[in-house]
C-alpha cells in the first residue's frame, strides 16, 4: 500500500457513496483488503505506509497504533462498510491481508477479523482468503491457527535466496527458513502456497538469481510472483543509490531486468507454472490469486485500514494514513476515509487498457478507441502482441518485457 496518498476531492465524514455506485453492488465480485501496517524492521526498498515499534512510540502507543488493538478497530471498519453498503446481499469472495507483515498480528486477531466479515456479509463458498507473511514471522503452531481460523491461502515473502542480496534487501530471515515455513503451511492444510521474488537487486548475479529460483521451485510453490526491484524515492535504498553505496555502485539496469524476467518466465515455465499476469504465475488456473484479479479487471474491493484504497462501482476513495489518526476517526464514528474520486468513463477505459493488457487473458480490442486500434498492427508486426486472437490483444514475451510501452502505444 503506497505511503504517498493521492489528492482527490474530501470524502464525506459519514462515508457515504453516490447512489450510481451502490447500485449493482453485489451483482459485482466483490473482496476485502484488509491492510495491517506493521513491520518488525523497515526494508530499504519499501515505499509502504508500514511502521516499526519504534516510529509508533512502542509498547505506549495510542490505541489503533498498538498491534493489540489493531484487529478492534479493522473489525469498526468492517461494520462501517456493512452500514454504507446497505442491505445489499454482497457475498464476498476473497479477503487478503497485505502490509507490512500481518503475522505480526496474533493469529486469532486475523481470524477474527475474516469472522466479522463472515458475520457481516457473509463468504461465498471456497472464498480465497489469503494473508501475505514473512517466512521468520510465523511458526508451526501459527499457521495450523490461521488455517483453522479461514485463512486459505498464504504467500510468503522470500525474495531471494542469496543471504548478500537479503543484506541489500534489508530482509531478516534465513533463507533456510522459506522451505521450513512452507511445509509447516501444507502441513497446516493451506489450499494454496505462493512465493514472492524480487529480482533486480543491486550485486544480485545472473547465477545469484538461478538460485533464488531454483530454491523456490524446490519448494513446489502453487504461486509465484517475481517482480522487478523498482528504486522508490524517499526510501532508504534511494539514498544509498544516489551515494553509490550499493553493490556497484549503481540501481538495477534494464537489460539485467530483462534477462532475469526471461530466466524466471523459462524456469516457471519448465516447472510447470504459465504466467497469468506479467508477473505473476500459477500452477493451475484455479491456483491464480483472485484477489488480485478483482483489482486487475476493475471489480470491487473495499480497502480496509491506514492508507488503504477501495474502489466500488467507479468510485475510488482512500484512507488516513497514520494508525492512530485511522483508529480514532472509527472511535468518533466517522469514516477514515481521507479523499476519492469518481472515475468518469474515459478514465475507466484507459485503466482497463492500463491493467488488463497485462493479463494472459488479454484486453478485449473493442476496449480501445479508434487510434489504440490503429496501433494494433504495428505491435503485432514488432512482436509484441500476438497476432491471434483477433479480438483480444494478448502480449507475447518480447510484449511483457515492453508492457508499458506497449500500453503507452495503445493509449496514444
């Protein structure tokens, strides 16, 4: 969840929506992301809205700022939302906890949180339920808790497997400890297994990146993203970058990118994992996050805690960004909702082009104006979209690589 929070216009105190966005709500799919914004360490890449200990004042911090207290005031939002979405039968199909780490949280406080949304709107049967988690932040016993509480799906985050490219990282964990983590989660009885990568990392070999993949192959993950390491301004990786105190002296290149995107696609491809989003593979179709996929094809999902967006029938809003501004706002009884947007038609149809070109499924052609279709047959005769079908544009690998170019040429 980006620390940066958008402008907008202000967002009703009651937390209300146009009545153009409540109508249809239900008939759309419809998740829950629920945003926990603790870390036990800052990572120098991270540009998240996430907190240590120390940035909340520690054990003394005011309440919705201290981990104890945070699954009371996510659960008040969870029941704002029931309230302002009205008697509408929304049945929800995905939760997923994102942060930060949530297993920081105690994992009954995560199931109690997956119970609230149980009582309130209900969960459709086989609703993914998802928490994200750092391999050294979750034990045996933790998991077999979270899986008994509803939780479905976890991800871990590994992010190498190479303990100097974690030094660069600022990640804690022994590599040693994701293989461990992993069968304690299918021992626990997890529906599903994903494993986060990050490639890129400044002094991260080619060698150095065949062995984080192959270390997560082992590991027989049902789901993998491998995303590029992006430089974020303002973070601590940034300044060291711009010192030239990283492993040579520089951030990551294109090129080093590229070849390490074609490495990962061609070992994930070989394991029998087929890319479902440019970054991001599954096992089977039914292994692929459909929490992500309700963001990816313009669903709805409400966001819930500090920072958190949501997006329901075209409107767009965001929460406050502290913890404590978050939690004593659903104190008052007043929304925590900070600023939203309401999407007009154009801005929605650049999105879909934006996000949906990226799928494996691929954008339906009829969503490009007259100028983005024009543009189809050079991409084509560039080797960046395929040439069938006809009525979807659908990127080849030489297309992923150039996703945003790509985009960029259809959007004129």
């Amino acid at each position: 969840m980006p620390s940066v929070l958008p402008e907008g216009e202000p967002a009703p105190a009651d937390g209300s929506l146009p009545t153009s966005a409540i109508d249809g709500v239900g008939t759309r799919p419809f998740g829950f992301y629920v945003h926990v914004p603790f870390c036990t360490v800052r990572c120098g890449y991270c540009d998240f809205n996430t907190y240590t200990a120390e940035d909340l004042g520690g054990a003394g911090s005011a309440p919705g700022a201290s981990r104890a207290s945070y699954a009371d005031a996510a659960i008040a939002e969870v029941r704002a939302a029931r309230r302002v979405l009205g008697a509408a039968d929304v049945p929800v199909q995905t939760v997923f906890f994102g942060g930060g780490t949530p297993t920081l949280l105690d994992p009954g406080d995560l199931t109690r949180v997956v119970a609230a949304i149980e009582e309130e709107f209900g969960l459709v049967p086989g609703a993914e339920v998802t928490t994200e988690s750092n391999p050294d932040s979750v034990d045996a016993a933790d998991l077999a808790r979270l899986r008994e509480g509803g939780i479905t799906r976890v991800s871990f985050g590994m992010q190498s497997s190479v303990s100097h490219v974690l030094r660069v990282l600022d990640r804690t964990h022994d590599p040693a400890r994701v293989p461990q983590a992993v069968r304690w989660a299918r021992e626990a009885g997890f529906d599903q297994v994903s494993l986060d990568l990050i490639y890129g990392t400044p002094g991260e070999s080619a060698a150095d990146w065949e062995a984080s993949l192959e270390a997560a192959l082992a590991c027989e993950p049902d789901h993998l993203s491998a995303y590029a390491l992006i430089v974020e301004d303002g973070t601590a990786l940034a300044r060291q970058v711009r010192r030239g105190e990283v492993p040579g002296g520089r951030g990551p290149d294109d090129d080093d990118l590229a070849d390490k995107y074609l490495a990962a696609d061609a070992a994930l491809s070989a394991a029998g994992l087929g890319w479902y989003e440019v970054s991001n593979w599954a096992r089977t179709p039914q292994a692929a996050c459909r929490h992500n996929e309700l963001y990816w094809t313009g669903a709805d999902w409400w966001g819930v805690g500090p920072g958190a967006h949501s997006h329901v029938g075209g409107v767009r809003w965001w929460n406050v960004k502290h913890p404590t501004a978050y939690a004593g706002r659903l104190a008052q009884g007043i929304s925590p909702a900070h600023g939203r947007e309401v999407l007009d038609a154009e801005t929605r149809r650049v999105e879909r082009v934006l996000l949906e070109t990226r799928l494996r499924a691929g954008l339906p052609v009829d969503v490009l104006d007259a100028a983005g279709r024009a543009a189809l047959p050079d991409q084509v005769a560039r080797g960046l979209v395929e040439p069938v079908p006809e009525d979807r544009v659908v990127l080849t690998t030489r297309g992923r690589l150039l996703a945003d170019a790509v985009v960029r040429d259809l959007l004129g």
